[in-house]
C-alpha cells in the first residue's frame, strides 16, 4: 500500500506564533498553492482512500482532492496547551527551555507531548493498514508527517525534524 502524506498549505497566521491545534486559516492565496500538489496526488481516485486532520487548513486542501475523505482526529498537530496561539518569544522561557531539551516526552501544560502524539498517529497506521486500497492520502500537519516518517523508518523520535516539510510538501512511502 501506498502512503502519501500532504502538509497543509501556508496557514493564516503571523510568524512566530505558536500553533498545533488551534483551527487556523489558510491565506487568500490558497488556490495558487494547490497545483503542484495535484501533479503529484491522485484525485478522486476510487483506488485511494483519503483522510485528513479535522482542522481547515487541511480539510480546506482535501477537499480539493476527493469528495469522499475521512477526518480523523488522530491526524491533528500536537496539542500545545496553554502555548497555543502565544508567540514564542512570549512563552516563559524555563518552561520552554525544559521542553526544548526533551520535547518527546515533556508535556506541555494543558497539551500533549510528542510520544502522545506519535502513539496516536502509529495507531492510525496500523488501522489503515487494514484497508483494502492500493494508496491511501493523508493530508496532515508537519509533527503528524516527521512522527510517521520516524515510525516507518526506525528513526528515533527526536531525530525526526531532520525532515524539513514546507508547506504543501509531499512524503510517500511503501507499507
């Protein structure tokens, strides 16, 4: 089976702030990044299953290639509770400073941390496993995406942002 893993679009939002799974916009010019995307993702393909976070700046972009997808919030960005939505020159920089030194496992508070989310997101592969389709699209975020790609490749979790994802990036791999 097939896996092929889209990053959202360029997101409404102002750099440096610190976003997971707060429902953010995409800018105006989302329609401009679509296709590239398109020459590289099949489009309502009967042969494909699509799934994809629940929050619009991925649902926005799987709709555009299917009208037949599956949200699942397993697909969502990591939780970062109480950060949500700060800058990050704003975050108490102990707290972050901690969490920067092992953010596979420190929880940030009111959120998750990234073994949680990787535990979600390993479950969801194993679930789609299941499936009898020849590919299977996942439009998702960046954290979602790096998790997958550690999991698939047996790389340690914290090796994982080795993986540069622009936005609208594509990563396939074979299961």
């Amino acid at each position: 089976m097939e896996i092929i893993l889209v990053r959202h679009t360029t997101p409404n939002i102002e750099k440096g702030i610190c976003y997971g799974q707060a429902d953010i916009g995409i800018i105006d010019t989302f329609l401009a990044e679509i296709p590239p995307i398109l020459k590289e993702v099949p489009i309502n393909d009967i042969e494909t299953a699509y799934y994809s976070s629940p929050l619009q700046r991925c649902k926005l972009l799987a709709e555009q290639l299917s009208d037949t997808i599956i949200f699942d919030d397993r697909l969502k960005e990591l939780d970062f509770g109480d950060w949500e939505l700060q800058k990050w020159d704003d975050i108490n920089k102990p707290e972050l400073d901690i969490w920067m030194n092992d953010f596979v496992n420190i929880t940030v508070t009111n959120g998750e941390s990234y073994i949680d989310l990787h535990s979600r997101t390993v479950q969801f592969l194993n679930d789609i496993k299941k499936l009898k389709k020849q590919r299977v699209v996942i439009v998702t975020h960046a954290g979602v995406i790096r998790s997958l790609w550690a999991f698939v490749h047996n790389i340690p979790l914290e090796n994982s942002f080795d993986l540069k994802l622009n936005y609208g990036h594509i990563v396939k791999f074979t299961l």
